[in-house]
C-alpha cells in the first residue's frame, strides 16, 4: 500500500479564483486529482490550510498548520500524517498528469529504494509530482527549521533521485503535455479546449 497526498494550499493568485475548484472532468480539479491518487495508491487525502475545502468528499483533510504558504509545509503534514512508507506527493493544479505516469513513478521509486524519487520534464524538475518516503520526514522538518523552503532543499540533501528528461519520458504518459502547470486562467482554457470534443473532420 501507499499513500496520495494532493497539495491544495496555494493562493491562486495568477488564476484570481480558487484554481482548486476548477471543474475537470466533471469534478473540482483537486478533487480530480484525489480520486486518480486514489486509485492508484489505494488511499488519498488533501492538504491545506484551515478548513477542509471539500466537506463530504470522503477524503480526508490535513490542516498543515501554518499560514505562510509553501508546498514544503504540505510535505511535512503529508509525511507526519501518513500511516505508509511510500507517499505520492501531487499538486493540485497538474490535472493532466495521469495515472499510469504516477504508477510507474511508485513502482520505479519502490524498486530504487529512493528516500525521494522526482521526474523531469520541460527543462524543470517536477517536484510537485513526486514519490516520498516517510523516513524523508526529518530532513524536511529540518530544512523548514533552517528556512529552506524550496521543496528541492531537502531533495538535494537527501540521497534522492532525479529522473532525467528522458527516464521521464520513458514511463507511460511521460511527455511534457502530462505536466501542465494550471496556474493562469490561459492554461485552465488550454485544458478545456483539449477536453472539449471535435466534430467529425476536424
């Protein structure tokens, strides 16, 4: 077993609304991403701030207990919080990321043994679609303590490993396209054109 966390504590400033309810297939975006965990951890919850955002969606919410805003807070909840070895950290707002992706990158960290397993893709390491073992606990506590903030702070301090461009692209639904970032209203109407079905001939 394993566990999905999805980050939902960003501000969304560039989308000026919540990006996280952002209808995808049917469902908010971060509720999208919760069920794909899900189905391919077994068991999914959110972490945030505050409240729990969705109310009755059968996930469960982590309160990550601090205000300032930093997907490395989110980490550190998911990992104190889970009861598994092997956690898939995945941001909210990569709904095109897919599930055969995500299982290969559990598998693929599993058989490495990797404290932290984390893809590459257009140039940029994706570290908000990432595999965590729980033992990466401390190291993250202690580049929050230090005010290292940048997820990659405890990535590079532990004996992690990053995939290059092409071990990514290798993976089922390893392509760039997979890791859309949906921070500004033109990449959520990105995301619909693709969605949105073609008449015959076009």
């Amino acid at each position: 077993m394993a566990f999905g966390f999805v980050l939902v504590g960003g501000s969304s400033r560039r989308m000026r609304k919540d990006k996280t309810r952002l209808d995808v297939e049917g469902r908010p975006m971060a509720l999208h991403q919760a069920a794909k965990l899900e189905r391919v951890c077994g068991r999914a919850a959110l972490v945030g701030k505050g409240a729990d955002p969705f109310p009755g969606s059968g996930f469960p919410f982590l309160d990550d207990g601090v205000v300032e805003l930093a997907a490395l807070h989110g980490v550190a909840a998911a990992l104190a919080w889970s009861p598994e070895e092997w956690n898939v950290i995945l941001a909210a707002d990569l709904p095109r990321c897919p599930e055969g992706f995500l299982s290969a990158l559990l598998a693929l960290a599993r058989a490495r043994e990797a404290p932290v397993l984390v893809p590459t893709s257009g140039g940029e390491v994706q570290t908000l679609c990432s595999v965590w073992r729980k033992g990466a606990l401390p190291e993250v506590r202690g580049s929050i303590a230090a005010g290292r903030l940048a997820l990659r702070a405890p990535i590079d301090r532990l004996g992690r490993i990053v995939l290059s461009e092409e071990e990514t692209a290798a993976l089922p639904g390893g392509g760039a396209g997979s890791f859309l970032n949906v921070n500004r209203p033109e990449d959520y109407e990105e995301l619909a054109r693709e969605a949105t079905p073609h008449p015959p001939g076009r």
